[in-house]
C-alpha cells in the first residue's frame, strides 16, 4: 500500500489489479483509514484518467451485492441527481416515466444537509415501507413497472466507508471521485441507461457549468467502457426547483405536479429528463413524441394513478396521496416579507436550504430527527418585481424558536436589483456519449 499511495502520489496511473487491492483491502479492514486518506488526497491532487476511473467504479461497484434486472422485460433507466434545494423530481418523474412503459427500479438516498433526499420526502407518507428485500424489490418492479426503496448496507458498501472517510479529509470534491461513487451505485442497481441530472449553481455542489461539464463527461466516459448509455442534463440551481422546500410541503408539491397543476420549472425539469428516459428506453424515437406522450398522461390522470399505485403497493395510506392536507404540518408558520424593493437577481438556494434545515426539515447529523412538516413555502420567482413588504415566504416549524435562526439565513437569500433580470434558463445543456 506504501508503494500504490507514492506511485499516485508521483503521477502514475495505477491498474485496475492495484486499485482492486486498495478497495477490498480498505472494505476489509486490512488497510487503515490513514493509509487510504493519504491515498485519497494523491488522487486529489493527481487526479485519475478515465481507464482508472472507470476501473475504481467497477472495483467498488462488485464491493457488494448486485441487483440483477434481467428477469424485469425492456431496458432499464435509472436516473440520477446530484441533488440540489426542492428536488422533489423522482416523485414526479418516477410514476410519470412508469406510466409510460418505462421500468423504474429505483434506490434513493437520505438528505445531510441542505440538499434533502427523495426518501425522506417519501417517508412523511403514513405506512410506506421503504426497506425491501431485493425479492420484494423485484416483485414490486415486475408487477407495477416501479419501485423506490433505500439504499441498501450491502449495496457498494466500500462507497459508504470511502465517502465517510473523503468527508472528513476534505477530498470529496474530485470529479474522479464523485463519479466513481455516482455510478458505482447506479451500476450496481442493475440499469441499462442513465439519465444524469446535473445541478448547477448556490444550491449544488457543480457551482460552475465548466466543473459540471467535467462531471459529465467523466460519468459518460464510464459509462461507455462499461457498455451502458448514460446522458448527462446540467440544469439551474440558481433559484430553488419548485416553490416547496421540505419533506411532506414537497410531496404536496408533487402531487399538484402529478395532476397537472405544479411550477412550472419543476414541470418543465420532469418533462425533460422523462423525455430523455423514454428514448433511451426505447419507448420512443425521438424527444418531441415523448414529451407528448407525458403531457397525455399528466392530463390523463395516469401518472398520478401510477404514483398512487407505488404508494399502496409498498404500504402507504393512499388517502394521504387523495388529501394531501392529512399530510404532516406543524405548530407554528411565520411569514417572511421583503426588506427592500426592486427585480429578484437570485433566491440564494444554499441559504433557503439552510434555513429549510434550521427550521427542522433536514439533518444536522445522520442521526438527527427529522420534522416532517417543516420547511418554506416560496411566494416569488427570479424576474418578479417585489414591493418593501410584500411576503416572500412562508415559514413552517413545530419549534417557534427556530424562527430567528431561519429568518436571518433569509435575509441574505433574496437578492434584488434595480432593473429586471433575465433568469437563466433551466436546462443549460445536455451532453451525451
């Protein structure tokens, strides 16, 4: 191991034998949390090539149990987000996709932080179960064409030790690093193609579309070793998706989605990456006929009626889908209004996500409780005029006291200016193989 971690540390590429031995050796306890953590900064500072790291996502892909799709008919498409601030898209696009003929065999993950995660979201739902068996997890697929449930300990356990240790070595912002974990995760659920959605902006971990660009290509490059078809979509994080930000406001927001009355960008998100799943499903020949065929089902009613049917197979009360108001809320809602007049440049998305947090709807810690109701309900988007005065949020907590904390992150989130601002657009680029 002392000559693998100076062979990096000097430049040289190391192969797929020597990184399998730096793996399983640190999954099996045989190499020291010291001896990868110094391996971990070479590869940050050095960095490793696309044979490399398409070699270190396969190597930890087999780190644990794959999931085996190949009884479930047609080609499997995953999707994934790097995540960012009112991310509610798996719920939407999920049953959206489903309905369509697309199988979806979906693992989601926790929020830490600022971000949220889909199954946090998921579990503010009365009776879901979203601890499956890998039988259950095929059964549920095979008969109602989707599935969500958590990530599993035996899935890619050496991405969970390797992640734990990245975090606090200050090595977790390495795109070989980032897209070894993404797609070592994704692979080993079994998909066929991947459908990448790529955050960009304050409320993402890309800031910049140039590191984005990076990320893509990368992923896509081990994709293509790998014999998989991925598609990368960078989208704005310059203002947060939607107008929800937290668990049970965020499945609301879904639902209203789901039946044709939701935002606009979050539609608009959903009809994009759904229509890119849907050609590389092969459902469809081209973009604009798949985009039809989800505008049909939203108005239908399919999607919701497919959404419901995820809910019931997996335990959930479905009248908590039916009226949505049963979902959790709490004690206590503060409005929030504008200090200052003029055009919205930027709705900070790190800082409503922090704010989200404070108020209860994420985690401090892995441990730490989650207020299922709590969160921020927006009033405004990027471009609107807004008076001195006028409401912006609405607050919402069951601890009045985490108000102050929440309100002063607020204050530096509403960015104004004098004359009126182009909002980026949502969909930035899309890159494929």
């Amino acid at each position: 191991m002392r000559e693998l971690i100076k062979r990096k540390r000097d430049g040289f590429e190391l192969s797929k034998e020597e990184l399998a031995f730096i793996i399983n050796g640190f999954v099996a306890g045989e190499i020291p949390d010291y001896q990868l953590a110094a391996f971990l900064m070479a590869v940050y500072f050095k960095g490793l090539n696309y044979e490399e790291t398409a070699n270190l996502t396969d190597v930890m892909m087999r780190s644990g149990a794959l999931i085996d799709l190949s009884e479930v008919k047609g080609i499997k498409v995953d999707k994934h987000s790097t995540g960012g601030v009112g991310d509610k898209t798996t719920l939407v696009l999920g049953p959206l996709v489903a309905a369509a003929g697309v199988r979806v065999a979906k693992m989601s993950g926790r929020g830490l932080g600022f971000t949220g995660g889909t199954i946090d979201k998921l579990e503010s739902i009365p009776g879901l179960n979203l601890k499956l068996t890998t039988q259950q997890f095929m059964d549920k697929v095979k008969k109602n064409g989707i599935v969500i449930c958590g990530q599993s300990e035996h899935l890619v356990p050496a991405d969970k030790k390797l992640y734990a240790l990245r975090d606090v070595t200050s090595t977790v912002d390495n795109i070989s690093l980032i897209s070894s974990s993404i797609m070592s995760k994704k692979l080993a659920c079994g998909a066929d193609a991947i459908v990448i959605d790529i955050k960009v902006g304050s409320g993402a971990f890309m800031k910049t579309e140039q590191r984005a660009t990076e990320l893509a290509k990368m992923m896509i490059g081990i994709g293509t070793k790998m014999n998989k078809k991925v598609i990368a979509v960078l989208s704005s994080m310059q203002e947060p998706l939607g107008y929800a930000v937290g668990n049970a406001l965020e499945v609301k927001e879904a639902i209203d989605t789901l039946k044709g009355q939701g935002p606009k960008d979050l539609t608009a998100l959903c009809l994009e990456l759904g229509s890119q799943m849907l050609v590389l499903g092969e459902v469809t020949a081209n973009k604009k006929e798949a985009v039809s065929i989800l505008e049909k089902l939203i108005n239908s009613g399919a999607a919701f009626e497919k959404f419901k049917t995820l809910i019931q197979s997996q335990g959930g009360d479905i009248q908590y889908i039916e009226q949505p108001d049963l979902l959790p809320n709490t004690s206590f809602l503060q409005i929030y209004k504008s200090n200052k007049s003029g055009y919205l440049k930027e709705i900070n998305a790190r800082n409503i996500g922090l704010a989200s947090m404070e108020l209860g709807a994420g985690r401090q810690t892995k441990d730490s409780e989650i207020d299922y109701g709590a969160g921020i309900l927006l009033q405004k988007k990027v471009g609107e005029y807004i008076q001195k005065g006028q409401q912006l949020a609405i607050l919402y907590s069951s601890n009045e006291r985490k108000f102050a904390k929440a309100k002063e992150l607020l204050d530096s989130a509403f960015i104004t200016n004098k004359t009126k601002v182009i909002s980026k657009p949502l969909i930035l680029k899309t890159i494929s193989s």
